[in-house]
C-alpha cells in the first residue's frame, strides 16, 4: 500500500500523507487502508501514502526523509498531543516542503458522517434515542477535550436530544459512567455515538458501556473521505514545487 519510498511527486500535485494512530486491530488497520484507498480514488495521480504514530509503523519522519513535497493530513478527530508533537515534529524535521493540515476536527463532513453513523444504527427518529453519550478516546490534553466537548453541544442542537461528551481514556466522566448517570436521570434509550475512525481497543470499550445503541466508528464514510480529500486540496498549493 505504501509504495516505493524513493517516489517522485505525480502530475496532480504533491504526496498526499495520511497519518492515523496505529492499531493492533486487523479490522482497524482494513478500515484506515480503505480511507487511504477511498482518497486516493478522487486524488488521480496523486501519490497516497498512509503512517502510523504508535504501534505500526512507518512513522511519517520516516516517509517524509525523501524530501518529497507533501501534504501532510492527520486522521484524528481532535487535537492533542499527537497532532502537535508526533505528527508535528515530524513536519518540521522534514527536509522537503510540506504543509501539515489541520487535523479532521468538528468539520461538517464529520458531523454528517456521525449523524448517519447514529441513524444507521437505529439512534435517530421517533423510536430513536432520548439521550446521547458522544463517546471519543480521550486525551490529556485540555484543548482535545473542550474540542470534544463543544461537538456534544453542537449534536445536541442538531439532534433535540442531550448529548454528553465521555471518553474511553484519559479523562473523565468515562463512556460507562455518562451512561450510567444517564440512566439514573431516568433516560430509557442511551445510544453511544461513536467520535473514532476505525475498530479496536478503544472501540470495543464504547462497545460495553452499557448502551442500548452504539453506532459503527465513522471509518471509511463518504463524509470523511471528502474531508481529507479537501484537507488536501486547500493546502497543496502552499508548497513550492
């Protein structure tokens, strides 16, 4: 999937870089190759490549040491510390030109996605659900956590429904407690929104919160896939060919 490493630029512009988390899950690494794939339809003759900042590799320093020029787009959802250090300073070490992207963020091709994501599992309409935990991963980082939190405001506006930000990891209420809270408020149908790209741990931990719904991770959906696609094109033309 990755290609020769020692690639030149193709006629439609620079490498388009997609750097996601990493994965142990099979699935997880099927459905970030699938986004990879998805983007590279609509990016004809761009060169696509896909790095990992933890527990796959290549990591982006070592596909950005060829000096191509590149578009660097991270596939997280929020921002924190990977976006600003991991895939950051891999940018800035680079030797070639390159631009990094803001990260995937609440875009509205991202609210779409999610709100699909929830219809698609029954969460939506008269018989859907009457409260929503937005279930994210979770970080240390105060501005990734206020960012998943103005989302759950901006999905409650959107769906009439309340909406509470949790997460898996690495901050608090987590998924099973704002579902248990939830319930307790007298709530009888709790969907999971699930704020992640593809399955694995982190997934499955949304999974057993104890929800009565809890939508796909967004993977490979067509809203996202248009999100990177337009990460792409608003910053190729910033770099020097």
């Amino acid at each position: 999937m990755l290609g020769d490493m020692t690639a030149t630029p193709g006629p439609a512009g620079p490498r388009l870089l997609l750097v996601a988390h990493g994965t142990r899950s099979a699935a997880g690494r099927r459905v970030l190759g699938r986004v990879l794939l998805e983007a590279r339809k609509q990016l004809v003759g761009v060169d696509c490549r896909l790095a990992w900042v933890d527990v796959q590799q290549p990591g982006p320093g070592k596909i950005l040491a060829d000096g191509v020029p590149t578009v660097v787009v991270p596939a997280f959802l929020a921002r924190g510390f990977h976006v600003v250090h991991d895939v950051g300073q891999a940018c800035r070490e680079a030797p070639g030109p390159v631009v990094q992207t803001p990260h995937l963020g609440a875009e509205p091709e991202l609210v779409r996605a999610l709100v699909q994501r929830l219809a698609e599992a029954g969460a939506t309409g008269a018989f859907g659900a009457d409260a929503v935990v937005l279930g994210a991963a979770g970080s240390s980082d105060a501005s990734s956590i206020a960012e998943t939190r103005a989302l759950a405001e901006h999905l409650a506006e959107l769906l009439r429904t309340p909406v509470t930000a949790a997460f898996a990891s690495a901050a608090s209420p987590t998924v099973t407690e704002a579902v248990s809270r939830l319930r307790a408020d007298g709530h009888r149908r709790i969907a999971v929104a699930t704020h992640l790209l593809a399955p694995g741990f982190f997934a499955d931990r949304l999974a057993a919160a104890g929800g009565n719904i809890t939508s796909p991770p967004l993977g490979a959906h067509p809203e996202i896939i248009d999100l990177i696609v337009r990460r792409y094109r608003e910053n190729y033309a910033s770099i020097a060919r």
